[in-house]
C-alpha cells in the first residue's frame, strides 16, 4: 500500500532527528501516460546541476535524472571507494518506498574519468575524477510502464539543503583551449601526428614494454549553429538502438554518446561483462559485410589484440567472480558503421560484492588502455597530447542494493556552446599500420558525426 508523501516526508525528518545526521526519503510511483525520455532530458531546466540519460533502444529501457538530492564524488585512486561508502552511508536507514522493478527507485547515476592522474584540461574540469548523482526526480522506464521516483536528502533540522558541488562553472566560450576554425588541424597534420603516435607505441612493444595500446585522437568542429540536443540523442538512437545512448549535462557542457561496449552488468547473483577489441568497416552489399567479418574473425593481429583483452578481464573478474565462463571464439557485433570481435562473459556474484568493486578492478579494461593497463595508460599520458576526460572512462547507474550497469564511454562527443569535440581510438599491437588504424578511427567517428549531422 502506497504511504502518502506528507507522512513519509514526516517519518524521514523524524528519524533524521533521532539519528542526527541526513536521511534519505525516496518514493516512487507509476506514470499513467508512456513517456517520452528524450522530450524529458531535453526539456528539463537547463539550470539544474545536473542531467543525466541513459538509454538501451533495443531493450526497450531507459532513465532520466534530473536536478541532484545528493552529488557523491571521488577523486585519485580512492574515488570508487570514497563514492561507494557514500553511497552506502546515503542509503543506510533510508525510507523507500519502490516497487521492486530493476532499474525503479533511488538510482546513482553519473560515471568516471579515464585516468585521474592525468592533467584536466578546462573543459572537462566540472566532471572531476569521477561522481554519481542521486537526482531529485528520476524517470525510468522498460517495457512494462513508466516509473517516477522523487528523491530528499531530509537532514535533522528538517530543512533539505540543495545539493553541494565542487563544479567549476564554464563560460559561455568554456575557456576550452582548442583552436579556432581558421587554423583546425588540417587532415594531413593529424596524420603525420597519428603516425608519429603509433610508431612510438611500435617502439614500446617491440622493446617489451608493452603489449598493446590504445590510442585515441580527437576531431573538434567550432563555430556550429546551436545544437539540438533532443536532436543529437534522437539520431543516435536510431542510427544504433544496439548501442547504449547516454548522455551527462551540466557545467554548460553535455558529454554524451552511442556506446557499443556494455562493460558490466551486475543484477542479482548474476554478473555480465562484454569486451570488444578488433575492428573492421561494415560493407557497402551484403556480400562484403560478410567477407570482412569472416576477414576480420581471421585476422591474427586482430584476434591476438582482442584475446589481450580478454585475459585481462578474466584475470580481473575471477578474484570477484565465481563460475566464470566465456566463449572460445569471439562473436561479430555489427553496428551501423563498424564491426567488432566480442566476448560476453558470465560470473556469479555469490560473494555479494558492490558495483563499484567490479568497477574498480575493471577500469580501464585493456579495450581502452592496453596490456599491462598501468604502463599503457602512463604512455598515453606520455604520448597523446590531450585530455581524453571522460572519453575511455565509465558512465552507469547503480541502484540501492549495490547493482547496477555501467558501459564505456566511447563513440562520444563532448558539447560546449557552438563547439564540439569528438573522440575515437584505436588499439595498437605489434604488426598495426598506422594508415590502417587511423582509417578505423575515422569510421569509429562516424556515428558521432552522423548525429550531428556535420557530414562533408
């Protein structure tokens, strides 16, 4: 039976008092009318701290969150413990009154940088190493109905105090240090940079240093006519509904994406991972999208870059997981305009561990760093000569009891004002052409680019 809100609100500031800290009161309900998620992330007050929407087209699930109860940040090494405990001391002795559905109820939703230890350039710098917010209100829905969950952080002197956070405002031009449209690095420069970036990671591996290393650039296109949000998600939803389309607004910015890489499920028991490195073009006939799969699934440098992958994440889920499995041979993924070698693995979570654990023994997977992690993610720091921010990082929700799903946050653009700055990478072994690799970041761009609509 449903508790009226005033009587709940009444119960929570009640035992805020008697427990003299913060109690969390979060009600859900259902929505009669099917509701749109992209009107609602679009529509929503700009001025809010944050938005965030997440979105899985082919199942048929989605959320949006919008404003912040409580904003749960981390930062260094520490920023996955740090935000787990708060997000455990939020929920300790919190009133909930949900009804029990994955994915309805108090959601954490927010997400990671790539590498905390690496300079923060002024665009990406209200994100910080990595948060999680608790919106005031959240909508969720799945095939069965829509869901809205409200949530107060009720504190003992009965007032809810707005949500604090460190973010740094960005103007208007976001003091983003990129170049002008007059002086864009032309194609042939970012070539001759491309190459000279992967004949080093060359070098590395062939002195022993490493085994593979994922290289990212970035595309930045200024002086755009105002950009349509609900446009941009609307496209990615239906140039890929296979992909997760996301998408994390505030400070001025929005960072979002159609991401193909679903890198942790967690629900119930039961423990999902999928891991894809290998590339290959999708082909213009039939005939020749089935030819480059079968060329790609044949491919020993290709198979060699993606089986590093897959030890990695098996090495780092078997100290979480039991009865781990996976497949022998990789499946083709096909998206719109790339296809990928990919491996699912399925683990039992019978030891009850967090998200956030399998986060942070996850991340970086090698798909965005490289083998070993620690070396190739220093050489990318050496190397590139950018901030990749939340680019390769981790975007996700996690719900009260510690499940929850995060993907990588690839196939993304950061939007700021009339600029917008895409990204897209590469994995790097021995016998990679630059050429070849530079090609494949460029199809890898293509969704984003599509979205936008900034084709030719």
């Amino acid at each position: 039976m449903m508790v009226g809100l005033d009587a709940l609100l009444e119960e929570g500031r009640l035992r805020a008092i008697a427990l003299k800290r913060p109690v969390l009161v979060s009600r859900s309900r259902p929505v009669p009318d099917p509701a749109d998620p992209v009107s609602l992330f679009a529509g929503a007050d700009a001025e809010e701290p944050w938005r965030v929407f997440w979105c899985q087209p082919s199942r048929g699930e989605w959320i949006v969150g919008i404003g912040a109860a409580s904003i749960l940040r981390g930062s260094g090494d520490r920023r996955f413990v740090q935000i787990k405990e708060g997000l455990r001391s939020l929920m300790t002795d919190a009133l909930v009154e949900a009804p029990g559905i994955r994915g309805v109820g108090p959601l954490a939703l927010g997400g990671f940088r790539f590498d905390p230890s690496a300079r923060v350039s002024e665009e990406w710098r209200g994100y910080g190493d990595g948060f999680l917010v608790l919106p005031r209100v959240c909508y969720a829905g799945n095939k069965e109905g829509t869901w809205i969950t409200e949530n107060l952080v009720i504190h003992p002197d009965g007032f809810d105090k707005k949500a604090s956070s460190d973010t740094v405002t960005v103007g208007a031009d976001g003091g983003q240090s990129g170049k002008s449209s007059d002086d864009v690095e032309s194609e042939a420069v970012a070539r001759k940079r491309w190459r000279r970036s992967v004949d080093r990671v060359l070098k590395a591996i062939r002195a022993g240093e490493v085994e593979k290393v994922v290289l990212a650039r970035r595309v930045m296109a200024r002086n755009l006519p105002s950009l349509s949000i609900e446009r941009v998600l609307s496209r990615l939803i239906e140039i890929d509904p296979e992909c997760t389309v996301f998408a994390l607004a505030g400070n001025g910015t929005t960072f979002l994406g159609a991401t193909p890489e679903p890198v942790l499920k967690v629900s119930g028991t039961k423990v999902e991972c999928v891991c894809e490195a290998g590339s290959a073009p999708r082909g213009s006939t039939l005939s020749e999208d089935r030819r480059l799969g079968e060329a790609l699934l044949a491919d020993a440098k290709e198979r060699r870059e993606h089986s590093l992958v897959v030890n990695a994440v098996a090495e780092s889920l078997n100290g979480l997981c039991t009865n781990l499995q996976w497949q022998e041979t990789p499946e083709i993924l096909k998206l719109r305009n790339v296809q990928h070698l990919s491996t699912t693995f399925h683990g039992l979570n019978t030891r009850r561990y967090h998200a956030l654990d399998f986060v942070e023994h996850l991340h970086p997977t090698p798909a965005v760093s490289g083998v070993p992690r620690d070396k190739a993610v220093r050489l990318i720091g050496e190397i590139e000569e950018m901030d990749r921010g939340w680019y390769g990082g981790l975007v996700g929700w996690i719900d009260a009891s510690g499940q929850g799903e995060f993907t990588i946050a690839l196939r993304s653009a950061l939007l700021q004002s009339h600029t917008a700055t895409l990204y897209a990478g590469a994995g790097i072994v021995e016998g990679s052409d630059p050429d070849r690799e530079y090609a494949e970041t460029g199809f890898k761009l293509q969704t984003m680019m599509s979205a936008l609509e900034l084709e030719g």
